[in-house]
C-alpha cells in the first residue's frame, strides 16, 4: 500500500506500468501527477498479475502521455 497524503506530490516520469503485489493499492490525496513520457503509464486491475488499484481522493493532472485506470479512480 502506497498513501500519498493531502498536500504531498507523486510525480510519474515514466510510460512503464504501476505494478505492486497482486492486492496492491495506491491511495491518493494529495497530487498525482504525469508529467513526462509521450506514451502511457497504466494502473491495472488488483488481483491481475501485479495490479494496484488506485484511489483517489485529491488532483490528478496528466501533463504528458496518458494515464489508463484499470482499477478505479
């Protein structure tokens, strides 16, 4: 499990997946950013393989690329 907390940043500077253990979770309340990489950077479904699901509950920004959220959002 990853928290990034109300008012902290997660800068993603990468197309490669988001992967984790296969229950893996991502909770944003803060900033999650996307800022490089013209291609995509993907969150998949927990259980599959190494999914994370993400949650969100602050900014999401994509600044560069695509953001795919398999898991939720």
């Amino acid at each position: 499990m990853f928290n990034n907390l109300a008012g902290a940043s997660f800068d993603v500077q990468t197309d490669a997946d988001i992967n984790g253990n296969p229950n893996g979770e991502f909770n944003n309340a803060g900033l999650f950013v996307k800022s490089a990489g013209s291609g995509e950077s993907t969150f998949h479904r927990s259980g599959e393989g190494n999914g994370v699901t993400f949650s969100n509950s602050g900014a999401v920004e994509v600044e560069s690329g695509s953001l795919a959220l398999l898991s939720g959002g």
